[in-house]
C-alpha cells in the first residue's frame, strides 16, 4: 500500500471505474432546481432521481456505500466533475 500513489483505495477505485464504464448509457436531465443539483437519470428503461446537494440516488447505492453509482456519475460529468472527488 505504501507504492500506491492514488488518493483512493484501489479496490474502490475498481469499482469507481466499473460504474463509470456503466454511466455511459444512462442520459441526465436537469430538473430546474435553484441549486442546479437535482436530475432525473434515465437509459431509455429504468429511470432514477439523483440529488448531487444532498448526495442521494434512488437506487441508494451512494448512500449505502460511499462510492457514487453510474447515475450519479453520469450527473457529475454532466457538470463536468470528477466522480473521484465524490468518494467518501
């Protein structure tokens, strides 16, 4: 552990990399929330509600774990954001 040179555990980091290869095909769409946090994340058959202020997703996967879920990346590259600064 001591040569790893990343800022997250890379375990997590795997995982991290597994939801970001799935955030491809999910689409956000903003909600016209005044904090600009709230989306509605869809791909077409399931559809989720991810709030980036209060950090929760339907699916509650980022709640449970700390890692943020493929909706929720795919939110934070709609703000042009690293899914890595999110990890808790």
């Amino acid at each position: 552990m001591q040569r790893y040179r990343g800022n997250i555990c890379p375990i997590i980091q795997l995982e991290l990399e597994k939801a970001k290869r799935v955030a491809d095909g999910w689409k956000p769409t903003w909600n016209f929330d005044d904090e600009y946090a709230i989306f509605s994340v869809t791909n077409g058959t399931g559809t989720y509600i991810v709030n980036l202020a209060q950090k929760i997703c339907d699916c509650r996967k980022w709640g449970l774990t700390g890692i943020p879920c493929c909706h929720v990346i795919a939110c934070m590259w709609y703000h042009k954001k690293e899914p890595e600064d999110f990890v808790s």
